[in-house]
C-alpha cells in the first residue's frame, strides 16, 4: 500500500456531498467525500485523509491521526472511512479527479495504481527530506512509485498473499507440515475438512480465499497461474501470454474448488468474508495477507495458537 498526495485544485462546481461508505461491505463510489463544515480557525491546515475501510486497520489509523494532531495543532488530519473494495477505492479516487475535486488531500493507492493516477498527483521529490526517508526502502517499491523520474507515492506497508494453515489439525491428522504444491493442498483439505465433518462440524471447509469479483481475487488467480507455470498475464517485454495450457490448468483447478473443499459462497468473499470462516475455525487453510495474523491471535478467535503461516503452494 502506498500513500499519496493530490495538489489542491478549486471544484468548478459544488456537488452533492455523500459520506464515505460505511458497512463492511462498501458499495460502488458515487460521490468524491465532502468536507463536514466547521469552524474556520485562522493559521489551521486542515488535509483530508481518505484511509482505509472500516474495520481493525481504520482504528488504528485514526489513533495515528489523533496523535498527529495532538502533536501538530496547525496541521489537523481528516480521516475518512475509505472503500473495502479496491476496485471501489480507485473508482472514487477517478471520479474526484475527474471533477477536479479538492475534497482529498491524501488517500492509499494500491502499488498497481501509481501508473495510472500519476499526472493527479504531486512530486514528492520537490519537498526537501523525501529522497533521504526513502533511501531506507526496498528499492523495487520507491521504483514502482516513480512515474517519469516523479515520486508520486511514498511507501506505507506491503503485503503479500501467505497460506494460513491449521497446526493443531495437520497434526491431528496425520501431517507433517504445510502443502508445497496445490495438489497437497487439495488432498490435505478433503482429508481434514472430511474428518472435521465426521465429527459434527458440518461448517468447516478445507480451503478459504478471495473469490468476489474484484482486485482481490485478481491477485488470487495471478498467484495460482504464476505458482503453476502460466506465467504473468502480460510478459516483461508486454506480450500477452495468459492464453496457455498452464493458466488454464490452474484457473480451472480452482474453480473446480469451489463447493468441494471451499464454500460455494467463496463466490462474494473478500478478504474479512473469508478470515472471518478462519476466525470460526472453519477452514484448515485460508489464503489472505498478513493483517489477518494479529487479528487471528485476538481473545475472540478459535485458532488463536493454533495456526502458522507459509509461503502459498507451487
């Protein structure tokens, strides 16, 4: 995840202000967030924060933003609930663009986006300091967020897709260690989910993942394809190599998941639909990124001390 920041720009007109989306779930962007009024305080720059969706991350955020203004009275933080879905996120960003809004200062763009949302962004180079804060970074990200010789994004924390595993039930049942391939993934999963159910928990599914149509079952499939030998879609010198046996191949094993040793209803999950069945301790093996391990060692979770992570199969 990356943080950027947008040049004010005067809105050519007023628009009809519409919170930020508010469920877990966040529906399509309709409207660029407005400012709430308040009282104008003299020598205060206020910037307006569009952060992350509502949940453990967001909290976080916002204690991080009420010490930054404690410590900072003439530059305050706005924090807004941004959209869950990134595929929402970058729709509500191109649509304030689009209208030259000046209703977000600062926002988290995906490391995919910085490419596209370049030229609506500021040059973090021209501000004195930036090239020595980042000189600590892995250089492949400063890399990917400079567009044209242009730092258009600072970054703010990187993820990657790891396979959640059950420890307590691979040693219940038999297993050494985690799958190093799909094919061991599949067969642990029937055998676990299968003895699970035996046993009277008729919920508990072998395999959770990302299935909604978004960017995140996008990352899913690019995973299966690359891990199987399929490639990445579009090749370093920009060839189109997705059509191949072995893309195929692994996009019609996981599809053939589904219902099997993974919930019919994998079909809407995004990343909390598919923790929270985790969380149940119903699944034995979950793919999601690592925000999901503090909050799977939480009170309230069933697999708390009970799980590892890995790198995914392939």
């Amino acid at each position: 995840m990356v943080l950027a920041a947008c040049p004010g720009q005067p809105a050519p007109a007023p628009a009809a202000p519409t919170q930020p989306p508010a469920q877990e779930a966040a529906p399509a962007a309709t409207e660029p967030p407005a400012q709430e009024a308040a009282p104008a305080q003299e020598g205060v720059v206020t910037l307006t924060w569009v952060g992350p969706g509502p949940g453990a991350e967001f909290e976080f955020r916002r204690q991080q933003a009420e010490r930054w203004n404690a410590a900072n009275p003439d530059i305050q933080v706005r924090l807004i609930e941004g959209p869950v879905s990134a595929t929402d996120r970058i729709g509500l960003y191109l649509q304030a663009f689009q209208a030259q809004s000046a209703d977000i200062d600062i926002m988290q763009i995906d490391v995919i986006w910085p490419g596209d949302l370049a030229e609506h962004l500021i040059d973090f180079y021209e501000y004195e300091g930036v090239a020595e804060a980042v000189a600590g970074d892995f250089p492949a990200i400063v890399q990917n967020n400079t567009v044209d010789g242009r730092l258009v994004g600072l970054p703010w924390f990187t993820d990657g897709g790891l396979l959640y595993y059950r420890t307590d039930l691979l040693e219940k049942y038999g297993f050494d260690g985690p799958p190093q391939t799909w094919d061991e993934l599949e067969q642990m999963a029937q055998t676990i989910q299968d003895g699970e159910r035996a046993e009277g928990n008729q919920d508990f599914w072998g395999f959770v993942w990302q299935g909604a149509p978004y960017e995140g079952l996008t990352c899913d499939a690019l995973e299966w394809i690359y891990s199987s030998g399929g490639g990445t879609i579009v090749s370093p010198d920009k060839v189109i190599t997705i059509n191949n046996p072995a893309a195929a191949e692994a996009l019609d094993r996981a599809y053939g998941w589904i219902g099997k040793i993974t919930p019919p209803g994998v079909t809407s999950f995004m990343e909390e639909e598919s923790r929270r069945v985790w969380h149940g301790g119903n699944a034995a093996f979950m793919r999601n990124w690592p925000y999901a391990y503090g909050l799977s060692q939480g009170e309230d979770s069933a697999v708390k001390d009970k799980f590892d992570v890995t790198s995914l199969p392939g």
